[in-house]
C-alpha cells in the first residue's frame, strides 16, 4: 500500500474550481497507531468490540455541549463535528443526495492481529483529516476505562503516516502535528487483460437485491466497490457535484472470471467479526480486463468496500498472478 499513495495520492489541489473534476477525488490519509499496553495483550474482539460499541458514545461525552439533546434537534448539528462523523446529515443544500440512506462514514479503525491488538490503522477522509487530535484523546480516555475482563488500559504511543513520519508522541501529549490529506484520484484505467488476486483481511459484507451475498461474485463485488467510491466523493470529495462516467468500469467488470478459495462466516478473523456473522474472507482470483478496473481496486484497497467500512470490515490487499 505505501507504493499506491506515493503514486496516486497527489497533494490537496489549491483551487479545486479552478477545472473541472469529471473524476472522483477524495481527501484522505491513512495513520498508523501505535498502542502501549499497561499489562497484557487485549483480545482482538475485545478491542473490535470497544471501538464500535464504546468509541461513538465515549467521542459525543467530551464534545457534546448540550448532553441529553438529540443531535437531530440541536442547533448546532451541521457545524458539531459529532454528527459529521458519527451521524453525518445531509447538506442543507444537498437536494441530489436525498436518495442516500447509508451515508459513508469519513473514518475507519482497522485493528492488527489475530490473537491481540498492538497497533491499528486509522483512516480519515475529507474533513475527518483535520479531526485527528480527537481521535487520539478519545483513545486514550478509552484506554484509561480498559478493555475486556481484564480491564486492559493503555494509551496511544504514537500515531505516523504512511512513510512512518511521526506525527504524535505520547511523550509530548500536547502536541499533534498538523496533516493535510492526499487527494485520491479514481479514472478507469487503460484497458489490459490480466490478472489479480484480491486477499480479504476482514470480512466483506454487500448485498445482492438487498440480500446479504453469501459467496464472492465479481459483479456484485465491483458494483458495490463502484457505489462505495461514488457515495465517499458525494459526501466528501474535493469536487462532490462531479458526475461520475461509471459505464467503463461496469462493462469492464462484465469481463471478469474468477476462482475464489473463500472462508464460511464462522472462520472470520475475531478483530472484526462475531462468530456466525455475516462476510466472506479468503483469496479471489480475478481475469479479464483487469487495466480497466485496476485503479477501482486499488482506491478500495485504501477505502474498504461494502458494509461496516467505519469499523474495519472491507478491507483487502491486491496482488497478481
């Protein structure tokens, strides 16, 4: 991954009116978060389990300036940035986003490791980027309650973008650098037959005809990372009006044959799922106009695809025959 944002993240473009965007460009950055452990490891569902459950409540507790009051009737709900992450509305303004009903969150925990949490990611896009000091502080009052049975504590001890440049120090608490986001740029690629092979870390969760898919198929799989790339540049893209050709990437996912060596939902890996959740996890075989949908699959290599993305679900890595 650090090779793709070196690549196709450009800096944040000064004057985004200044020419027309026909192409999704999303504001992004991705963070690495270090934890240090008063005592043990915390189980990987554990620590899954606090950041769904816990992170939301535990973030509204230290902003939220009218506690009690429904974000919906708050005065200040389209400038508090609680509703922008946990609650995100729709722009006053946004008659051609009414049809939205899942709206993409701007943020996604990844935690690392099977048996135990060490270090996580944490992705912030659009505006969330600028957000990052409230994630380390909600962390670490997070950290100060523990976690699981055994009330594991800890505290961020470092967080650093993806060249490994430190941008917080536990040792210097008050002090967080400030980070612009990249731009990720989305266009179908030059039309190639070939290969590649897609490793699901976490489970992945779409629908077919509002039905939760069971197995991969590819179709289902490229229309929702297609919907996922779209729906992120609607709410927070640099350009959000852009209308999005999404034809060359449909014809091109018709293309394609696949092989899968996939997991049943009882083999998720714990960081991110209960056993017998929904999801598939496992190895995907892709062939055929792989050019074509090759920068798709790489700008869902950073952003996650289909349900659950704010909480690790979706994420894969790519690779080739």
């Amino acid at each position: 991954m650090p090779d793709f944002f070196d690549n196709q993240l450009k800096p944040v473009l000064n004057d985004p009116k200044e020419k027309p965007l026909p192409r999704p460009h999303i504001p992004c950055r991705l963070f690495k978060v270090a934890l240090d452990l008063q005592s043990g490891v915390p189980a990987a569902s554990s620590f899954a389990g606090a950041i769904r459950n816990r992170f939301g409540p535990l973030f509204k507790s230290i902003v939220c300036i009218q506690p009690g009051t429904r974000c919906r009737r708050c005065m200040l709900k389209n400038s508090c940035i609680y509703p922008f992450l946990f609650e995100t509305p729709l722009p006053p303004d946004a008659a051609g986003l009414k049809k939205y009903r899942d709206i993409p969150r701007p943020f996604s925990f990844r935690p690392r490791g099977r048996d135990g949490i060490e270090t996580m990611e944490l992705l912030l896009i659009g505006k969330a980027v600028e957000m990052l000091p409230f994630f380390i502080y909600t962390l670490n009052e997070l950290g100060k309650k523990g976690l699981g049975k055994q009330k594991t504590t800890f505290t961020v001890a470092t967080v650093r973008l993806e060249g490994n440049e430190p941008v917080y120090r536990a040792q210097q608490p008050d002090e967080c650098g400030r980070v612009l986001p990249r731009i990720l740029e989305v266009a179908p690629g030059d039309p190639l037959y070939g290969s590649a092979v897609l490793n699901f870390k976490t489970p992945l969760v779409i629908r077919k005809k509002a039905a939760i898919v069971s197995s991969f198929e590819s179709y289902p799989f490229f229309t929702a990372l297609l919907r996922r790339i779209v729906d992120v540049n609607a709410f927070y893209g640099v350009d959000p009006a852009c209308a999005v050709d999404e034809q060359p990437w449909l014809d091109a996912a018709k293309s394609i044959v696949y092989e899968t060596e996939t997991d049943t939902p009882e083999q998720h890996d714990p960081q991110t799922a209960k056993a017998g959740s929904p999801g598939i996890t496992g190895i995907a075989k892709l062939t055929g106009d792989i050019g074509t949908l090759m920068p798709l699959i790489k700008a869902g290599e950073v952003l996650g695809v289909g349900k659950k993305t704010a909480f690790g679900y979706g994420e894969y890595e790519v690779g080739k025959e």
